[in-house]
C-alpha cells in the first residue's frame, strides 16, 4: 500500500482502472509518470516478441517494419540494449532520421512491399535473424523475403488493414523459418504474468538508470483525448502518445 505502480490495464482511457496484480510493476523514482504511461504495452510486447519468442542474440539483425510506431521505436531500443543490429522501415525520412539517435543502424524509406533487395544488401547478403511486422498483410511475404536461414517473424499488428498474404512454403520449409503471432488476448494470467516477471527482471534496470528512455511525442490533457485520438490517426508521432490526467 502507497508504492507507485504501473502496468497493464483495461480501460486506459478513465479516471481509475483496475489492474491485475500479477500485471503491476513498481515504478522507479527516476521515472515520470508521462513516460511510465507509455511503457508497459509497447515494451511487455516487445519483450514478448524480442526476448521471450524472437530469441534475438547480440550482433544479430532485426528488421523492423513501421519502425517510428510505439512498438518500433521500443524494438529499436530493446534490441541495441541485446547488442543487436537493426534496420527499420518508414514512408517518412524524417522520422527515421530521428530514429538514428536510438540506434537505428539502417532506414529504408518506403511504404510499399520493395525492401527485400535493400535488407539483403545491408545484410551481406544473408538477411535478417528476426523481423518484427508492425504494418501487417501487405509487406508480410516480403519480411519471408528478407529472412535468414532459421530467421523468425513476428506478427504484432496489421495497420494497414490486411489479414491475409501469401507464404512462400518452399522457403519456409528449405530455410527453416519461424513465423509467431504476438497477443495476449488468449494467454492466461500465469503466461502474461511471465512476461511482466521477465521484463522486470531483464529490462526494467536498463530504463530505471536511462540506457534506455521510452520516446514520448505529446502529451494531451484529459479533456484533449478527442485531438489525441486525431492526432494519432494522422500517423505524425514517433513514439508513444500519452493522455495525462
């Protein structure tokens, strides 16, 4: 009783929620409370997809698609903190500009499934170890084309509305491929508790001493959701958009 806490809710947009206390984290004192509203989804299921699943080794390469997202951006974090190399895509040279100073080691500018050819070039030749699909059907058969032998894709998010693409079978089966799905709508408390227990344990000291520090864009008012909603559908931000109350 009277600890600060932070975590996974339903019902974000209210004056009180209630919280699971398997999903609660203790939030460090060197942490505002705008940036540990924007913490635990995006890097949980970062943790989930980098960690947990993806497995992902220092001096490996990630790609991540729709890089300047809450997702993207703390993918880039987490995995330069793992020691990896990481390539990123983006319709906005701008917003990957602004990704290098987090560590983004390549941006490739484009909104269309034609990246492959550049992340192969970027690779020597050999692909990426782990993909993150943020934008979702549209570019998934060229994340296939980006991967290396007994690369894994991540699935988290489907943005631009498709759910449906096509496998090349021939290459999931000669370079032993790994496709996963990140949610947790179906995982029971124990599973999500995990995650939580992980990433305190493995992640948490590194933005509790600064190594790594959650990317806010704006932070609206209460009374602003409606203008915070807009601006989120307006694809402007990098990072994370908080709701203060």
């Amino acid at each position: 009783v009277g600890d600060e806490v932070f975590g996974r809710a339903p019902g974000g947009f209210a004056e009180f929620a209630v919280m699971h206390s398997d999903e609660t984290m203790r939030k460090p004192e060197s942490m505002r409370w705008e940036e540990a509203a924007s913490v635990p989804l995006v890097f949980l299921v970062t943790y989930d997809m980098l960690v947990q699943n993806g497995k992902l080794a220092a001096h490996e390469w990630l790609l991540v698609t729709g890089a300047s997202s809450g997702v993207g951006v703390a993918s880039i974090q987490m995995a330069k903190l793992l020691g990896a190399r990481v390539i990123g895509t983006s319709g906005s040279a701008d917003k990957l500009g602004q990704l290098k100073s987090l560590g983004l080691d390549v941006g490739i500018v484009t909104r269309a499934p034609d990246f492959a050819a550049q992340v192969r070039e970027a690779t020597a030749g050999k692909g990426v170890d782990l993909v993150v699909n943020n934008v979702g059907g549209t570019v998934f058969s060229e994340c296939l084309r980006c991967m290396a032998f007994q690369g894994r894709l991540a699935t988290v998010g489907y943005v631009d509305g498709s759910l449906k693409s096509d496998i090349d079978l021939e290459a999931l089966h000669s370079q032993r491929l790994h496709l996963f799905g990140v949610s947790n709508k179906n995982r029971t408390p124990a599973q999500r508790a995990g995650t939580v227990q992980g990433f305190v344990r493995d992640i948490l000291p590194a933005i509790n001493d600064r190594r790594i520090r959650p990317l806010i864009d704006r932070v609206f008012g209460y009374a602003e959701l409606p203008q915070a909603k807009q601006y989120m559908e307006s694809n402007a931000q990098v990072g994370k958009i908080v709701i203060s109350h």
